[in-house]
C-alpha cells in the first residue's frame, strides 16, 4: 500500500501547481499545487486574513507574478477548488481517482510528445519514456561557482521559476567571485554550442549593442529609452515581491520564541534554509536576466559565467528593498529578522557585511528602476573571467550604465549619488 501511495504522489506531481504553474508537491486542500500555493492557503484561511487588490482584480497569477496580489491568487486557489474542507488523498473516491490518473497520464503524454518533437528539431535521439527532463530545472548552491545553472538557458526560456524547498548545499557555499572556467565548474561543455569571438565587423543580431548604429561613441537616445524601459519592466517582472508588498507594517518582525528557534537549529540545517532562499532569489535573477535586451544574444559561454559571478551579487542589491532602516532587519522566511537570527550559521563578520551592505545601499533610496538598471549593470560586468566575447559584454554594460546616468539625472539626483552607486557595484564581504 505504501509503495502504491509513493508511486501515485510521483505521477501527481509530475503535473504542475494548478494556481502559479511551478513544480507542485501533490494534492493539497484539494487541488494539485506546489508548496508555495498550498502555504499561501494555509496562511490565508488563518484568522480573518482581508486581501485587496491594486489593480481591476484581473491579476495574471503565474509562476514570476504569484507574490505580486494576494486577493488574486487567493480568488484562483478557490476558483479551481481549494478548501479547508477538501478530501484528503487516501480517501478518493474511484470516480475521483480515475479522473487524477487520466490527468496524470495525458499530461505525460503531451511531455513525452513535446520532447520528441525538441530532440527531432534539434537533431537528437529522442530519451525514451521514463527519462524525459524535470519541469523544473533546479539551481543548487556549490562551493565550486555562485549556482548550479543549466549549460543550455536558452532551453529554459519558459522554465518554471522558483522550487520552493529544494536546494542542494554546502556549508560555506556562498561565493561572490570565485569564477572557475566553465570546463572547470561541471558543465558539460560539449553540450554547449561555443559561438566564435565577437566580429564587430559583422552583421550579427548583436551589433546594435556592440556599435551603436550613428557611429558615434554612445548609442542613440532611442536606444538607451528603449533599453532603460525594458530594464526597467523586467525589474518589475521578476522582483518576488512589490515594494509596498515589503513595507514592514505588512510582516511581523521576529519574535523572541522563533529567534531561539532559529538559534537551535544545528548549522548544517540553518545553511539549508538560507541555500533554499538564497536559491529562490537567484531564479528571479536569471529571469531577469533572460528579459534584458541583448543578454540572450551573447553567447552561451558568456550567460553562464556572467550568471554564476553576478546572480548572487544581483540578490544582495535586491536585498535593499527588503531592509528595515528602522530596526536593522531584512525580509526572510516571512518575517524581518535582524542579524542575531543567523547566529547559528557560524559566520558572524559575514552577516555582518550583508546588513551593512543592505544598510549602505538602502540609505541612497533608489527607486525601483534606478535598482533594476543597476542591477543589470551589476550583472553584466566585463570583468569576469573567462568571458568569450568581452567586448560585446563592455559595450552593453556601457549602455546600461548610460542608461542609469540618465535616470539618475533625470530625478534629479545630486552629482555625488552615482558615485555613490557605483562603488556599490564592487561588494565587499568577507569570503
């Protein structure tokens, strides 16, 4: 009976959460959903919770937008049948069983039919049945790059986002710019499609980012508008939560009861934690670069390393919007907790440099677009090792650096601020 109950919760979750589209976990409440929905649920039938919505009630809730409006995810997980009330599995009825099992195995077949119909197009032996690829790819912290990214991203140009409690890590895994080479970091280098170096005589896809198009040396204002507001929109896309989401009013802080719970935790379960957030947090990043005008264009060499030195980089700046200046606190496991919650960890002067870091960038008060075109700056530097095609690289981080002077003068903001800003770009923490 165990066994049938196992094999049974693996089919179901092979079919993705019914609310966000992301890898669901099995039945809950009712409905096949991921953890993120079922603790959404969960959390919205506690008490006498009152959602509302910013904007016409219409909100699309996927798996990049599920935090963005509660009353609308809350209106999804009950429109397709979520309930307190709902059977439990194990007491299915046949008719019900039935249904799930003819769900299970249609969607298997469209995956199946969608894999053969990838491998035909791409020239390779289709995997027989039984090994097709998670619908989830799984970025793991490791002590040898930032992230385990997959070799092929532009195979994941719909990937699902975020695996809420899935992570794979090593303690002390977290590393800024330790940049091995990527025949050097696991990937599989002969599955990568290696582009020549750039030929800025050529008439590539990418010229347009790498001389600008009225000869001169900085791009054209229309191309600078044109990549700020794209930034800028996929800031908004791909950010886990509203900024008046983050306002600390709407969380509690950390009580005295969940500090000494974090503090006894062993360290190797507090490092688990923090890898399974910190890895979240460095899905949206990959989205966002995804969404960036010219970053799919370089070549496949240059996307991984520039994701593995960067995307940590990315999530501290993001960290900002989560502070609270007030009480010294960040947003983490849903409630702002100061330093002493990380205790367990083992590093203290390395907590220590996060806060200050969050501190330090938070005082300058970036908007939401100033912190999404220096996140891309951030992302793209040229300096990173073992790039292919730097130059393609400097000439589009130039462009988004002119893209953030010109906001930032926009706003008006005094003369010394994008000093400031830039010194952020290098971080200092104690690794």
């Amino acid at each position: 009976m165990y066994l049938m109950i196992t094999a049974m919760k693996a089919q179901i979750e092979s079919i993705p959460c019914k609310i966000c589209g992301d890898k669901s976990s099995g039945i809950h409440y009712g409905v096949i959903t991921c953890e993120g929905c079922k603790g959404f649920f969960r959390r919205s039938q506690q008490g006498t919770v009152s959602y509302s919505c910013p904007r016409q009630k219409s909100c699309l809730i996927d798996r990049t937008s599920r935090n963005r409006c509660q009353h609308c995810r809350l209106q999804k997980c009950l429109a397709v049948g979520m309930s307190r009330d709902a059977v439990k599995f194990g007491r299915m009825s046949k008719k019900q069983r039935d249904s799930l099992f003819a769900e299970v195995q249609k969607h298997r077949q469209q995956q199946q039919e969608e894999k053969v119909g990838d491998d035909t197009e791409k020239g390779r032996e289709p995997q027989p049945p039984g090994e097709a690829e998670p619908l989830t790819p799984s970025y793991a912290l490791s002590t040898n790059g930032v992230t385990e990214l997959p070799d092929d991203l532009s195979g994941h140009v719909n990937c699902q986002t975020p695996v809420e409690g899935k992570a794979n890590s090593a303690i002390g895994g977290f590393y800024l710019d330790i940049q091995p080479s990527p025949d050097q970091s696991g990937l599989d280098m002969d599955g990568i499609k290696l582009e020549p170096v750039c030929d800025l005589s050529s008439d590539s896809g990418l010229d347009q980012y790498c001389c600008y198009s009225n000869g001169d040396s900085s791009p054209p204002d229309s191309d600078l508008e044109h990549l700020s507001e794209n930034i800028c929109k996929s800031q908004m896309e791909t950010c886990q939560y509203l900024r008046e989401e983050l306002q600390p009013s709407n969380w509690q802080t950390v009580l005295q009861t969940d500090l000494d719970a974090y503090q006894k935790k062993s360290q190797e379960d507090m490092w688990q934690l923090c890898a399974v957030k910190v890895t979240e947090a460095v899905q949206y990043v990959v989205e966002f670069a995804k969404r960036i005008d010219g970053f799919m264009e370089l070549c496949q060499n240059d996307q991984i390393v520039l994701l593995k030195a960067g995307s940590l980089e990315v999530v501290f700046v993001r960290m900002c919007r989560a502070y609270n200046s007030q009480n010294n606190t960040v947003f983490f496991d849903s409630k702002y907790a100061g330093p002493e919650v990380f205790k367990a960890l083992g590093c203290d002067d390395l907590i220590s440099s996060v806060f200050e870091f969050a501190k330090s960038l938070n005082s300058l008060q970036l908007s939401e677009d100033e912190i999404g075109l220096f996140s891309a700056y951030v992302l793209m530097s040229a300096d990173r090792s073992w790039l292919q095609e730097k130059t393609r690289v400097e000439k589009l981080q130039q462009k988004i650096k002119i893209a953030l002077q010109n906001l930032l003068q926009k706003n008006q903001r005094d003369e010394g601020i994008l000093a400031k800003v830039y010194i952020h770009s290098c971080l200092q923490l104690p690794l």
